[in-house]
C-alpha cells in the first residue's frame, strides 16, 4: 500500500527531556490510515544550523520551535519555510515576535477580557541613537512617573513589555520602589500593571491545538513544585472561562502550544501573561502533567500532518473584533461567540474524530511508556542533568511519585516508585 512519510523537525536549544520523550512516543506511534485508506508514517529528527538557500527546499512537514525567540538564524528560517514551504509551524514565527504580552494584552483589552490597568511608559535610558537627543528633545513629553503610579495604586507590578521568565519584574510597593525598579530597568520598555491582590488561584494553561491543561499554579514555590496536582480548584464555569480565554488568545494570534496566566479573584478572571509561545514542558517542572502535555503534542502534530491542515499565517482580527466592538453582548456572550470561532480555527470536531477513529491507541502507548523501565531512565537522566548530585535522589523520588500517581490514575500499578 502507498505510504507518506511525514517528518518533524524539532527546533530545540539546552532541552533534552521533552524531545527524548516525544520522539521515543512518534517512533512507537506506527502507521496511521486516513479516511481514504492510505498509510501515514511519522518521523522526527532535529534541526541543526547551515547557510541555507532562500530556494531550498525543506524536508519537514511540520516544526516544533523552541529557539527562534532568541536565536536569529532559526527564526529567519522559519520564516522562509513559513512564507514559501508551507511548512506547519508551532508556533508562527510572525505572531510570536510581533505579537509580546504587549500585543496579547491590547487584543484582549479590545475583545473585553479582565486585564489589569496597564500603562506603558517610555524607557528610562535613552536608545543608543544619535538621532535620540533631538527628537526627544522636540517630541517628548515630561511626564510623572509617580502619578501614574498613584493612579493605578500600591501595590503595582513593573515588567518588561515583551517579558518571560519573570525576568525584570518587580513588585512595587511605594515610591522609593518605583524609582528604583524604574532606575533598574534601564533600556526595556515597561509597563505599570495593577497588582490582583489577594488572588484565590493562579491558574496557568497549557494549551496544545484545541486542548488545553489548566493547572494550579504556586509561583512562590521552586519550579518543582509550582504546578500542584489538583483537579476541582475552579468551579465548572470558572474553569471553562480560563480555558476559553486560553483557546481565544491562541485562535486570535495563530499561536498552537503556548502557555497563558490568568489570576482568579472571586468569581473574576484576570488574565496577565499571555504570550509565552515556548511554554515549559520540562518533565522536572511538568511530572504529574507531563504525560498529558507529551500525548498532546503527539497528536495534534499528527492530526495537522495526516490531515493535511494547512497553516494560517494570517489573522482574521475583524472576526473576533466584531464581537469585542459589540455593546449588545454580555462578556458571557462575548466568550461563547469567541468559543465558537476557536474552536472552529482549531477544527476541534474534526480533532476530536480524529484522534478516536485513527488514534485511538495512543493513550494506551503513552501509558505503556511512562509506566516502563525506558521512561524511568529517562526521569534518571533528567534529574542527573538538572540538579547538583546531593539533591539527585530526592527528585528521583519526588518525580516518580507524581508520574506514578499519573499512571494509577489511568488504572495501573506503576513499576517504578
Ligand atoms: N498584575 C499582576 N497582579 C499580581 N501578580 C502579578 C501581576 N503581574 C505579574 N504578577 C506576578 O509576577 C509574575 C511574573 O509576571 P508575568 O507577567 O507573568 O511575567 P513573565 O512573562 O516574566 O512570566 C507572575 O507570575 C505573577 O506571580
Ligand atoms: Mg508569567
């Protein structure tokens, strides 16, 4: 019978664990038939870095990118095979630089979501143009970095713009502090945020295609224990509202595997990180929820290949605006119309068919490799390249303590731990 072999390239930087982890699952995954009888392979292989020829040719049907955020050379490349191979990317390299949390928070604001205050004010040193002291001296504005301040209220958060990894971020509590953080934060482009107090739970997503893991979130604990396994900590509606937001924010800007914050007070959701289009999968930060996020990726990669989806570059923004602009709708209303238009960007149904008429064993594969002695040297190994020697046996301890409950909960004794 005639087959196609699909390949995916993995644009990958220091990781090891997740890509182990994902091409040992493709390569178990086997042929896929589609709907017309024929036969589908899956393939990986990572990318390394050459000159490459605008005219090129590339071999892969779909690529994970992890790197081009800060490494130019991969994300010029991207480009090319985005603009001229349509090869499917996770994520598009277009969205995900022009788009930062600044983008996210706009768009959202626009479409009626709960984003705190937020003020944008110009950098503290000058760019390193010659061009500067004239222009600011005919076109800026003075302006008073502590009313503004005032307006918001103490406590205020200060962060980069285009942040992550809470890098430049900084919690500010009077105005000695905002001098300092503002002093501090030299060329970057900041903004001033209202700080949700008292919040009852961080919920952080993680969504791949038209699935979406919402977790309890500590982010004043070490990153081992930052996701806590809990599973009612939002109410129905409350949970489907922050994987609503999560599904919109992704569907608005093209984005197919990021993560999304969202701070809930009460009954108030309140978005405020929304752009981290290169989401922690670490298996040291993720393990209870490592499995899922690896069966994800699994299929909706194989879903986009075998189903011949076609990347979509551009955005339809006036879709989504024509709801945001509407005084007619509740923001109830607003999110189930926004519902509908990801879940349709994201072929959700067909996803869905998809996965139980043609991947229907890959939950039993998965589990049957995280429950194997394969998977447990791979956690070794993880725990070995991440963490100094004194501390090695604890996380081996904690990590198949958490898979382990994973594996039980889909009905088995786990071997390890
Ligand atoms: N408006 C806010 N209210 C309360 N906490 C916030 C707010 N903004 C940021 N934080 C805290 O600061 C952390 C880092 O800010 P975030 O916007 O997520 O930046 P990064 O992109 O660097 O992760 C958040 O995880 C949260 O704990
Ligand atoms: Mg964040």
């Amino acid at each position: 019978m005639a087959e196609t072999t699909h390949l995916i390239g993995l644009l990958l930087g220091t990781e090891d664990d997740w890509p182990t982890a994902f091409e040992t699952l493709v390569s178990r995954l086997g042929p896929i038939t589609d709907a017309s009888g024929h036969n589908h392979r899956i393939a990986t292989e990572r990318i390394t870095m050459e000159p490459f020829d605008l005219r090129d040719r590339p071999r892969y049907g779909l690529v994970i990118d992890r790197l081009a955020y800060w490494y130019y050379l991969p994300r010029e490349w991207l480009k090319k095979v985005a603009l001229m191979n349509d090869v499917y990317l996770l994520n598009s390299p277009f969205t995900f630089q022009a788009m930062e949390k600044h983008a996210a928070y706009c768009a959202m604001i626009r479409l009626g979501l709960k984003v705190p205050p937020t003020v944008l004010v110009p950098h503290k040193d000058p760019p390193d143009n010659a061009r500067f002291q004239y222009t600011a001296a005919r076109y800026n504005q003075p302006f008073d970095l502590s009313a503004i301040a005032e307006q918001i209220g103490y406590p205020l958060f200060m962060k980069p713009y285009d942040g992550g990894q809470w890098i430049g971020v900084s919690r500010v509590r009077n105005r000695e502090e905002l001098e300092r953080a503002y002093d501090d934060s030299g060329r970057r482009l900041m903004h001033l945020q209202a700080s949700i107090e008292d919040f009852d739970v961080f919920a952080r997503s993680l969504s791949i295609g038209p699935e979406t893991m919402v977790m309890k979130f500590r982010p004043e604990e070490p990153m081992h224990d930052r996701y806590e396994v809990a599973h009612d900590f939002l109410s129905p509606d409350l949970g489907d509202e922050v994987l609503t937001i999560s599904r919109l924010v992704n569907a608005f800007f093209r984005w197919e595997f990021n993560s999304c914050e969202c701070l809930v007070r009460g009954d108030q959701v309140h978005p405020i990180d929304y752009a981290n289009a290169s989401p922690d999968v670490a298996l040291t930060s993720l393990h209870y929820y490592f499995p899922w996020a690896m069966k994800t990726l699994l299929k909706w990669c194989t879903f986009c290949l075998v189903t011949g989806r076609r990347p979509q570059l551009d955005l339809d923004t006036r879709r989504y605006f024509e709801i945001g602009d509407r005084e007619d709708l509740s923001y109830e209303d607003k999110l189930a119309a926004y519902r509908r238009l990801s879940d349709e960007y994201f072929e959700a149904d067909r996803y869905h068919d998809f996965c139980a008429s043609r991947l229907s064993h890959v939950d039993e594969l998965v589990l049957d490799w995280v429950d194997s002695a394969d998977f447990d040297r791979l956690l070794v190994n993880t725990v070995r390249a991440t963490y100094p020697a004194h501390e090695q046996e604890r996380f081996v301890a904690h990590l198949r303590g958490l898979v382990g409950q994973w594996v039980r909960e889909q009905g088995r004794d786990p071997i390890a731990g």
